[in-house]
C-alpha cells in the first residue's frame, strides 16, 4: 500500500467516512465533515501510522486531503 492509500485508510477510520468521498480536494472540516476533536485524533492516528511528529503550527497545513499527502510526503522523504 503507497503513502496516499496509507493516507486514505487513516480518515477513513477515523472520520468515519466512506472512502470514496477522501478525494484530494476534500476539506477535512468542511466536506468530511470533522469536528475539532476529530481533527485532533486524525491528527495523533498520522503521526502513529507514519512515525512523525506534526508540530502544532503545521496543522494548518492539514486542511484538506492534498495537504495531508503532501505535508506526510515530505516529512517521509526529509523535506520538512
């Protein structure tokens, strides 16, 4: 499974969304539909999954389901 399935696989499980609606456009808050707290889990489950650390001003950079591909991407790779 590459990085953006990996990635998929981890909203869906903890939005609770079908895995059809995580397209890379989708906003986490507006079109998932996630609550703050939501966030936050979504949040700790990457940095599990992956073995990063998000810092606190990065997530912003996690508004939608691109960013989050983008932004774990980098941190993999070491551009962050």
């Amino acid at each position: 499974m590459n990085l953006n399935d990996r990635v998929v696989e981890v909203i869906a499980m903890q939005l609770d969304v079908e895995k059809d609606r995580i397209i890379s456009e989708a906003t986490i808050e507006g079109d998932l539909e996630a609550d703050e707290l939501q966030v936050l889990e979504l949040v700790v489950a990457l940095e599990e999954e992956f073995g990063v650390r998000i810092a606190d001003d990065d997530v912003h950079r996690l508004h939608n389901v691109e960013g989050i591909m983008v932004y774990i991407g980098a941190m993999k790779s070491g551009d962050l």
